[in-house]
C-alpha cells in the first residue's frame, strides 16, 4: 500500500508549500497528493482553496495574484507551528524539489470555464513532458468536464476520478480513468473487488487515524492520502512486512485472490 502525503504533509507542516513537501520527504513519503490552480500569470500553483484567505494572511482570489506574488506570500496560518516563511509555490518547483519521488497525485479543482480547463490541461502536458514524469503521475479530478478534456489533451498521462458517491467506478469507466481517490467513509470490499475486477486502482483520503489505515490494509487498497505521514509511513511498512510474510505462508489458491 502507498502512502501519498496530502498536500504534503497537512497535519504536520504548512500545507501545499515547499517546506511541507520536504518535512514530508524527510519522514519517509515518496508519493504525494497536491492540488493546482492557475495564477493570474497562467501559471500553475499549488494550492487548494479558491481565495489565499485560510492559508495565509492576504485576502483575495488565487486568480488576482500573479505567482511570483503568490510566492511571496506567508502560507503558514492555521498550519501547525513553523519556524520558515513558505509561500504558495509554482507546481514547477514542487516537482523539480522531489526528483526521486515515486508517485504524484496532481489535483485540479473545479475550472469556471471550459477555456481555464483547457489552459490547465495544456500547462500540464507541457510541464510533465518538460520533465519526463509522465509514468509517475496521475491528474485527478472531481470535475468530469475537465477529465474529458485531460483525455483529448493528454492521453497518456493517467486520470483519476475524486468522488464521495457510490458510482465513482462508473464515473471512472466514463472518462477512461486508471484510479478513483474516494473518502475513506466510502471504502468497502465490494468497492475494492468492482475496482480489482475493472482494473482500477482505490486511493482513500483522507486518512488520519491509524485503526482506519489498518482498516483499509487488510482491503488491500492501493494507498491512502494522509496528513500525517510520520504516522503512517511506518505503520503501513509494518502492515505490509506482517502481509507479505502472512501471504508467503498461503495456499497459492489464497496468494492469486484479489
């Protein structure tokens, strides 16, 4: 099971900023979660919220700021206790930050036009074939028109449908997607089966408590996004240490289950 620390590592540093990627790093995630917007300079940041006003002290959409002003912002407020400044940064430099990483799980929020979707799915393409991490990326969305769009835009790079319904695998088979990011409330092992049987990978967010990650092991998801990877990272090394040994010693009937 992977661990993708979401928004870096929410729960322990500033959310979505450089340092809290690296914080992330350093307890031992080497798959993320981040979400993406466009900045008045039509270039991506990363950043969750619409406006700048939870996470730091500005007011104001993200869309009236260009990113070099966006960078320059304070990003620590709500964040758990921080020593370092951390603006709200360019998706650019959050990858280029994490060469070695082995997973990304890039977010784009709702668009409020058809032109911003397409503008955001061509930074995309143009930025992920800039650094060759097309194999290790995967653009999730909760809006369908924009995973339409991603498709025709760039059809190799992998899509994932965020959903809290019960028909996110069907919402999934629409849009040709190869993951579905759906709360962990929502996970079950009839989920999980549908998902196996369709060959579709089930990533649970956001998860935080450690009897939930237990929980969602033994169903053999494919990951789970939390806050708090210095929690997680080592739990799931242990659940699967305890897994593989456990499978080692099965029938071969047991080991080919899904």
């Amino acid at each position: 099971m992977q661990v993708y620390g979401h928004r870096g590592a929410a729960g322990e540093a500033p959310e979505n900023t450089l340092g809290g990627f690296r914080h992330a790093w350093a307890r031992g995630a080497r798959c993320f979660e981040l979400d993406v917007q466009l900045a008045a300079d039509e270039e991506l940041v990363v950043v969750h919220d619409r406006k700048v006003d939870r996470t730091t002290q500005a007011r104001g959409a993200v869309a009236s700021f260009t990113s070099a002003r966006l960078a320059r912002l304070d990003a620590r407020r709500q964040a758990p206790p921080w020593p370092t400044r951390e603006g709200i940064p360019r998706l650019r430099a959050v990858l280029r930050l994490l060469p070695r990483a082995e997973f990304w799980l890039i977010e784009v929020k709702t668009a409020d036009s058809a032109a911003e979707r397409r503008l955001i799915a061509q930074r995309l393409r143009k930025l992920i074939a800039e650094l060759r991490i097309a194999r290790k990326v995967v653009v999730i969305s909760a809006d369908g028109e924009f995973l339409a769009v991603a498709r025709e835009v760039m059809p190799t790079v992998a899509r994932g449908y965020v959903s809290m319904s019960l028909d996110a695998l069907e919402a999934a088979d629409a849009y040709d997607c190869t993951h579905v990011i759906v709360n962990h409330v929502m996970c079950t092992p009839a989920l999980r089966l549908r998902a196996w049987r369709r060959n579709v990978a089930v990533v649970a967010w956001t998860v935080n408590a450690a009897a939930a990650i237990r929980t969602l092991h033994a169903m053999r998801l494919h990951g789970v996004v939390t806050d708090y990877p210095s929690m997680a990272v080592p739990l799931i090394g242990q659940l699967d240490s305890m897994s593989w040994l456990a499978r080692a010693r099965a029938p071969r009937e047991e080991q080919d289950a899904p």
